[in-house]
C-alpha cells in the first residue's frame, strides 16, 4: 500500500515537473522572440512597421494561394467558393465603408448646424439598410 502511494506521488511530482519544465521552456522562448523584436520596434519604428506589414501580407498571401490551389483542383469549386464566401464578404465590407460615410456626412452637417437634413439623412440610411437586410429574405 506504501508503495502503490509512493508511486502516485512520483507520478504526481513527475506531472508537475514536466509542466513547470514546459513552462520554463514556453517563457525562454518567448523571450527569445519578444526581446529582439521589442528591440527592433523601440529603435527603428519604420523598418518594424514595415516588417510587421510584409510578414501579414505574406501570411494572408499563403492562406490565399493554397485556398486557390485546393479549390481549383474541383471543377466549379472556385465559383461557388467566391458566390458562397467572397460575394458576402465584399457586400459587408461595402456597407460598413458606405456606413463610416454616411455617420461621417453626418456628423460634419450636424458640426456646420444642418440638423435636419442630418436628422433625414439618417433616417435614410437607415431605412435603406433595413431593405439591405430585409428585403429580400422572403424570396429565399
């Protein structure tokens, strides 16, 4: 009985060795990629920017590019992947760009005293993103 106890606790201690010894390693290398790159955007902010821009660009280029390869290996897979996934993604995109518009027309006729038409315009807006929205569900 001592003995399957003692192999309990060396298991336990074991365990807990292996995650502070994980964690040990987790934080070394943190450290070995969080210090020079602190460095580097304390020091020279523009050449960090520009790494930081390319390195995304380069990573949304990869996620792009096996997308494509996996999707044209099936015919007709890249149409439907752009009318299921991409159409919608433009469409949104557009609206919230149109809406920033919009509440920025806005609030520079609200700045220059036109309430009303501040106040119509919204109105507006806002009733032409409810037919956006709502319109056409019915026919789906």
């Amino acid at each position: 009985m001592l003995a399957r106890v003692l192999r309990g606790l060396g298991r336990s201690f074991r365990k807990i060795g292996s995650f502070l010894v994980l964690l040990c390693a987790v934080s070394i290398v943190s450290g070995i990629v969080a210090i020079p790159l602190w460095y580097f955007s304390s020091n020279h902010a523009g050449g960090y920017t520009i790494f930081v821009v390319a390195l995304l660009a380069a990573a949304l280029l990869y996620v792009l590019i096996t997308r494509l390869v996996r999707l044209g290996r099936e015919p007709g897979a890249l149409r439907s992947y752009v009318i299921r996934k991409f159409l919608p993604i433009l469409k949104t995109a557009a609206v919230i760009i149109a809406s920033a518009a919009v509440v920025y027309g806005i609030a520079l006729l609200v700045s220059r005293g036109y309430t009303v038409p501040a106040i119509l315009t919204a109105i507006l807006w806002i009733l032409l993103l409810g037919f956006l929205k709502y319109a056409r569900q019915g026919k789906r």
